[in-house]
C-alpha cells in the first residue's frame, strides 16, 4: 500500500524551539539601508495605488448598474454577467456578480488539525522580510 500524496508521515517530529533572532543594523547610507528606504516608498506607492484601483472599480461598477438598470423593465433583476464592449483606446472588461465562499482556516486548524496535517505539504524554503513590531 503506498502512501497518498497528502497527509503527514508516520510519526510528525516537533519542530526544535526557534532561536532569538540575529540582531542586524543596516549602516546609514549603506545598500541595505537605501533598499530599506525604496522599498518603504515603493509599498507607500502600491499602496496608494490600490486605494485609487478599489475606488475607481467601484465607481464602475455602480456607473454601469446604474445604467443598465434605467433600461431594464422597472422591477428586473441586473443580469450576473455584463460584458462591458472595448474602444479603440481602452480593452474591453466582464462585469460579474460573485458570491465568495470563505474557508475558515483558523477554525479549521483549531476543531480539525487531523484535515490540515492531511492535508499540508511543504512550501519553499525562502526568506521573509516584515516590518519589525507588524
């Protein structure tokens, strides 16, 4: 009998504790210091650009319900797939109605880690950089 591509191994060694981490303070003016400060600014600019994506999508997409809906028969339901016609400048877009379904991770980890340590593989080994106290 072979064992299944998912699942945990016979036994499931504990992990040893983690180590305090390794203090490292990038010298002023160094590479590490001035990439510390593109990428601060970097992430300051995505993130400002992501508020003005979130804000201009949903004016979109109240601009064309709206439209829709003035000629629909009065009561009508929008249809859950409008096709939004590309111009010569600009593509064309599809406009969706969706209704996400979550997966409770937390719970599931809590009331069942049999499924998740069935279910679990292991990632890629990779260095993490996170702003420090965040």
């Amino acid at each position: 009998m072979t064992q299944p591509a998912y699942g945990p191994p016979a036994a499931v060694p504990v992990p040893p504790p983690e180590p305090p981490p390794y203090s490292y303070a990038a010298p002023e003016a160094g590479p590490a210091d001035e990439l510390l400060r593109q990428l601060e600014a970097a992430k300051a600019a995505r993130d400002e650009a992501e508020a003005v994506v979130r804000s201009l999508t949903a004016s979109i997409e109240a601009a064309v319900a709206a439209d829709i809906q003035r000629v629909l028969p009065s009561g009508a339901p929008l249809p859950p797939v409008i096709a939004i016609a590309g111009t010569a400048i600009r593509p064309g877009y599809t406009m969706r109605w969706v209704t996400p379904v979550l997966l409770d991770t937390k719970r599931i980890r809590k009331e069942r880690p049999d499924i998740v340590a069935y279910y679990s593989k292991p990632g890629t080994d990779h260095w993490e950089l996170r702003k420090a106290g965040g």
